[in-house]
C-alpha cells in the first residue's frame, strides 16, 4: 500500500503514548517521510558516502521505495504526493530556465554564482586550474593534495583564489583527464585496438568515448533501453558543461565517464549493503 498508512500508524501510536502523545500530539497532516542513506564514522574512508535525506512521496508504494530495515524518519512538514514531486522538479527546471535566459554564469574555475550579463560581478572564490576526473578521483589540478571520491564532496572543495566573476570564456581546457594526466607524466600510450582507437581519434583523443560506447551496448545486454542511457548521457553532458546544448568534447566525455563510474560503483555498494542486512 502508500507509505502514507506508515506514517498514519506511526502517528496513531505516538499520539496515544500518555507520555509523549499528551505532551506534544502530531499532526499527521503536517509530517512526512524521510529516508536516511549514506553517512557513517569515517568520513576520510575511500568508500564513504555522504549522508543524504530523501523525502518519500505519500503515495509512493511502500515494497517499492522503502527497503527493508531502511532508516525512515518522521519529519515536520506537509506531505507530498508524486505528481507534487514532479510538478515540484518542473518548475524548479522552468525557474532555472527563466534565470539562465536573463542571468551569465560565472566562468571561473569552480564558482557558482550568476549574475546580471554585463554585471555588476560579485566576489567569487574559485580554482586557477580546471578540475581533474581520473577513474573515481576528483580534484582540482591547482589544488591536487585535495581529492574527492564523490561528485557533491568534490564541489565543496573550497576555491583556493579570490577575485570577481567573469563571464570570459576561458582559454585552457574545462576538464582534465587521464589523457591529460598521462601525457603531463609522458607515459606510452595503451595498447587499444583499431576499433577503440579510431573512436577515441573521433571524439578529440580521449578513451573515454569508446568505454562509454562499450557501457551502453553492455547495459543494453542487462536490459538497459539505449534511449535511457543516452538519456542519462546526454542530462550529464549539459550539466557538467553548464549549457543547455550537448556538449561532446574530450573534457566533457572524461568528466562523463568518471561521474558515470561513480554512480555505478554507489549503486553496486547499495547493493551489496542491502544483500548484508538481509542476511
């Protein structure tokens, strides 16, 4: 059923505690749902992922999104269905739109602010350096004693210079990656077959063309539709890009490829928690 009948019996239940019920009565009305993920003691560990609270629809099915001994909270706050979640994230993408057309993104490694085009330009904090993708590391390359294994840590690493926005495109690469790390170390080229190289030649010499090609036709075999992945594919190339077009240089494809890996391995990682608990 709706987990909306979880947090009908969880209210019930506390309002008839005489303890806690009588001293501070909820209102069913005003909660919702929570899951928990993530999280733990070592934050320094390779294998940490972020704590991250995610609100359960009201209607959702319970069997579908809640998973077993998962960390459910109550929280304060009106409920939300799934057409309320999705009219939510419509019109968060039209305000994004609307702001993208009348506003200029700062163009300085790692700042987020946008602006006015023509200004006037507020104080940024950035990167002198474009960030670095290679395998599951992230790091500025101004700044490469500061690595990150997870795409929300790497954005918080804090920018190591302090000027004023700009909206000039900047001349050096956008992303670096192990081409770029390979080449800086002058290290011989892997041996790749005709096939792979003539991809990698295709899409600016980057390897990441031919893995990305070669993961959807393997997630295809597992079931994956190609529309969705290219789907995916496509959504990561404009967000990392920053742009509402698809952007396939070699920068992009790397950055791609590694935030791709990623996702891939946090997925694996639920699952094998999940095969963990059942046991």
């Amino acid at each position: 059923g709706p987990t909306s009948k979880i947090l009908s019996t969880f209210v019930e239940n506390y309002n008839s505690n005489e303890t806690l019920g009588s001293k501070n009565p909820l209102d069913e009305n005003e909660m919702h749902l929570t899951l928990r993920e993530g999280g733990g003691e070592d934050s320094e560990d390779e294998d940490y992922t972020p704590e991250v609270f995610t609100t359960v629809a009201s209607d959702a099915v319970t069997i579908r999104v809640i998973h077993d001994r998962a960390d459910l909270y109550v929280m304060h706050g009106k409920a939300q269905s799934l057409q309320d979640m999705q009219d939510a994230v419509q019109a968060e993408k039209e305000k994004q739109r609307k702001e993208a057309a009348t506003t200029a993104q700062c163009t300085n490694f790692g700042c987020k602010n946008r602006f006015p085009r023509g200004g006037p330009y507020p104080v940024c904090h950035y990167h002198s350096a474009p960030p670095v993708f290679h395998e599951t590391a992230k790091f500025w390359s101004c700044c490469p004693n500061k690595k990150a294994y997870d795409w929300e840590d790497f954005q918080k690493i804090p920018g190591c210079q302090t000027g004023v926005c700009s909206e000039e495109k900047q001349e050096q690469k956008q992303f670096l990656g192990g081409t770029d790390l390979r080449a800086q170390a002058a290290e011989g080229a892997k041996l790749k077959s005709i096939d792979d190289y003539n991809k990698a030649q295709a899409a600016g010499g980057t390897d990441a063309a031919p893995i990305l090609e070669k993961l959807r036709s393997v997630l295809g075999q597992l079931g994956v539709e190609d529309e969705l992945y290219d789907q995916v594919v496509a959504g990561m190339k404009k967000d990392l890009a920053g742009t509402a077009e698809i952007d396939d240089s070699p920068e992009i494809l790397d950055a791609v490829a590694a935030e791709l890996g990623t996702k891939l391995k946090a997925a694996m990682k639920a699952i094998a928690v999940e095969q963990l608990r059942i046991k």
